[in-house]
C-alpha cells in the first residue's frame, strides 16, 4: 500500500489535514515528499522551523546531544543541557522580572502550567480569555479555546471557569476594517469591564490570558493601548496576566517576543513551537516569587525540558544572534507586505476581493471581502463559500504549504523567518495565481 493510503488507513482521522502529501525531507523553506515533489513552505510547521528546516547549526546540536545524554529527567536532578538553555534563554525574555522558567513539551502543556501556576499563586479559580482565542486542544486548552468550537465539540465536558471577553478585532464587532483601533480598544476594555461585573468577580479570577497577536482567530496584533488595558486592569484586581507567545513569539512578528511592541510585562509568559526549531519544547516564564508559591511535586512530567530538544534550542537562539534573523524578517515582512497592499490596490479583480492586509513582521494575514459571497463552487454548486481554503488549495497544487485561519475568510502567511527574498517573490507570484484562478 502507498505510504499515504497506510497513513489514511492507520493514522487518526481526528487529526485534520492540509495535504495528502507525505514528506520526507525537508532544507531551509522547502519540503521534499516521498514522491520527490518540492514543496515551498510558507506554513513553516505552523510557526515552528522559524529558522527554516534542519538548520545545520540546531541538528548538529541535536545530533552532538543525541550522544551525550538524551532523557535527564527533571524530577530526577538537573541536566547541564537545560542549565545551558536557561543562561541563553533567560538574557532574551522580554523583561527581567520572568526570571524563572518551567520547561515542558508542547505549547498546549505550557498553557496549562500557565493555568496551574495562575491558580496556585494567586489562589483563585476563574480565567478570562479572548475571543477568537486558540490555545490548544488538550481539555483545559480546548476549554479556553475560542477560535472554532470544533475543538470541544463532542468531547466535553471540558475544564471549567474559563469565561471570555472581547479582542479589538473589528469582524467581532461588525465593524468596517478601517474602524480606528482606539475604537476597537474602548470597546474591547469596556467588555472587559462588564465580564469583570457580570461573569466572574475579580476575587474569584486568577488570570487573563491572550494571544498578543490572535493566531489561529484571524492574525490580528493587539493595540499596544488594549496590552496597557489589560495590564492596568489587572494590577488594579490583583490578577495575573498571561501573554500566550507560543505562536508570536521567538521573533515571529520582527520583535523576539510581541510584547515588546508595547513595552507591556506580563506576569507569565508561554513559549513554544520556534523555541528549539522543531524538537519538542515549550515552558512557561514568570517571577520567582509567583513560581515559589507551587509545592514542589506539583509540576513536572516525563520529558519536561528534554535533554535534546534543550540543546537544540540553545543553537537557535544563537543562530537568531549570530545570523542576523531579526533583519531578515523586517527586509522579507516590507517585501511581503508591499507586494499584498499593492496588489490589494491595484484595482485588479483580484486585488478588490482583499479586505485587510494585517499583522507584524512575518506573521501576516490576508482577510478577503465578502465571505458570503457568491462564486462557483468547485462541484458546480453556486453558493456562499469562503475564498481563503479555495486560495490554499490552489495554492498547494502550485506546490505551495500555505495556511487559512479560522472562522472569517484569513489567509495567514508563515513563512520560515529565513526565507530568502528569491524565495518569497515566488510566494506572492503563486499566492497571486492561486487568488486570480479563484475569483477569475
Ligand atoms: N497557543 C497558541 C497561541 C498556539 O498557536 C498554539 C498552537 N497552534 C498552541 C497554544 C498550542 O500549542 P501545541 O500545538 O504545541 O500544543
């Protein structure tokens, strides 16, 4: 049987996928599947390999590790491999007062130990999220999830006191894409207002929790207004706030974290995916006088702060030093993003279906204009239909990974942060004759 149809048959159906593809090799922003196809990767393992694939300097230290010591368990004793990664990791926290780190596996379990420490400190249940909000599909993380409801459906019920409130996002307001964020910012903070008096009381709320920039809700960047929002807010109720950086950061959006945009310290910062560049890695960071308040026991797991996966994110946070990739990501971000906004005004066909072009360094999404809108369907249906899967489709039979996000009709690009500018001029040509094949 054809690796793809063992896979089909075998391999849970839970699991969604983009592609039938199976790949098998993968350099910088390209993938090779078993069929020899090269397929240009501006998914980049949903954020992850934001150095590209197999980064020489990261697999060497992967491999080196690999013969050193591979499972030092943290419950167990310490592993110089972790003590290394935290005098690396540590220097490029976004403030000096998260000065203390839990290391685990994936960003779903960082979310969670994020929730575990809000509650232990602060002794209080209730955590506020975001509309819109993705942080996992783990049953605390799918609880606080608010993206799709396809990721709780059928499978609840999930963890309790999670209550949410608004993101200044103008699709959840109505609103048209050119409503002022100062606008958005008053609306979002004066529902915040109202879920403080009508959803759960300050004394009984731990924590709020956002995504900096909402990922998988729409790829829309926080006002730096609304972070100093929420910051005040919880200062004035003694609550935590946690900056779920796991898709943002690790120099995402141009900063190595988001919140650098606004200069606004949150109390827990969650960190994973481009942390160690595709080995398994993710953690948590706050103040030392917050984590003290857990009893030691009550954190930890297995493979938390794995050995290997330790080594190979001390190299890429000393590729991102020594390879320059914050410029790299400011030179391909004005690329990528004079190309969209050109195209959006150009008054071609094509450029009138986009909507709004947003976003920060190279974390962009593309919203397109009527989602309702009426086109051929592929099976000759006409109806209302989304153009942001149409686009990716086509865009994956040009040979390009690119992904929509949820709900509302966005198109998020990702590319690896070191992408060449060869490389993403070929991106918006196929992302231009994926755009013009569907609305033509
Ligand atoms: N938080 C955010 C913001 C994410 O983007 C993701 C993954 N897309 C997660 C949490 C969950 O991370 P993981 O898939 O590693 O559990």
């Amino acid at each position: 049987m054809d690796a793809a149809a063992f896979g089909e048959q075998h391999i849970a159906k839970g699991i969604g996928r983009l592609t039938k593809h199976v790949f098998d090799e993968a350099k910088g922003s390209f993938i090779t599947t078993d069929k020899g196809v090269k397929l240009l990767d501006l998914t980049a393992g949903i954020g992850v390999v934001n150095l590209g694939h197999c980064h020489p300097k990261v697999s060497a230290a992967a491999a080196a590790q690999c013969s050193k010591i591979t499972h030092a368990q943290v419950n167990v004793g310490f592993s110089s491999a972790q003590i290394r990664l935290l005098r690396e990791l540590l220097p490029i926290l976004p403030h000096p007062s998260l000065d203390t780190v839990f290391l685990w596996n994936s960003g779903a379990e960082a979310v969670e130990a994020a929730v575990k420490l809000a509650r232990a400190a602060t002794k209080k249940p209730n955590i506020i999220v975001m509309q819109g909000s993705y942080h996992g599909r783990t049953n605390a993380t799918a609880a606080m999830t608010r993206s799709k409801t396809i990721y709780g459906e059928g499978h609840g019920p999930t963890m309790g006191g999670v209550f949410t409130t608004a993101f200044p996002y103008y699709s959840h307001f109505g609103a048209a894409p050119s409503t002022s964020a100062n606008d958005l910012v008053n609306q979002a903070l004066l529902q915040l207002k109202f879920t403080l008096q009508q959803q759960t009381a300050p004394s009984d709320t731990a924590a709020i929790i956002l995504e900096p920039v909402l990922g998988e809700g729409g790829y829309v960047a926080a006002p730096p207004a609304f972070l100093h929002g929420l910051r005040k807010t919880c200062d004035e109720h003694d609550i935590l706030l946690i900056a779920d950086e796991v898709q943002s950061g690790m120099g995402r959006t141009g900063h190595m974290w988001f919140v650098e945009e606004s200069g606004v310290r949150p109390d827990i910062l969650v960190f994973a995916k481009g942390i160690a560049n595709g080995f398994p890695l993710s953690g948590i960071a706050s103040r030392r006088e917050l984590m003290d308040r857990q009893k030691p026991g009550s954190m930890g797991g297995t493979y938390a702060g794995n050995a290997v996966a330790c080594a190979a994110a001390t190299a890429t946070i000393q590729a991102f030093r020594d390879e320059k990739v914050l410029e790299n990501v400011a030179e391909r971000s004005h690329q990528l993003f004079s190309f969209l906004n050109e195209l959006k005004a150009s008054g071609s066909k094509a450029g009138s279906w986009i909507e709004d072009v947003r976003g920060r360094g190279l974390m962009v999404g593309v919203q397109f204009a009527d989602p309702n809108l009426e086109l051929e369907s592929g099976n000759g249906a006409a109806g209302p239909v989304l153009l942001a899967p149409k686009i990716v489709k086509e865009c994956v039979e040009r040979n390009m990974l690119l992904l929509s996000t949820s709900i509302f009709d966005v198109l998020r690009f990702i590319p690896p942060l070191t992408i060449t500018e060869a490389e993403m001029g070929m991106a918006c040509g196929i992302f231009r004759d994926a755009l013009e094949a569907v609305v033509r």
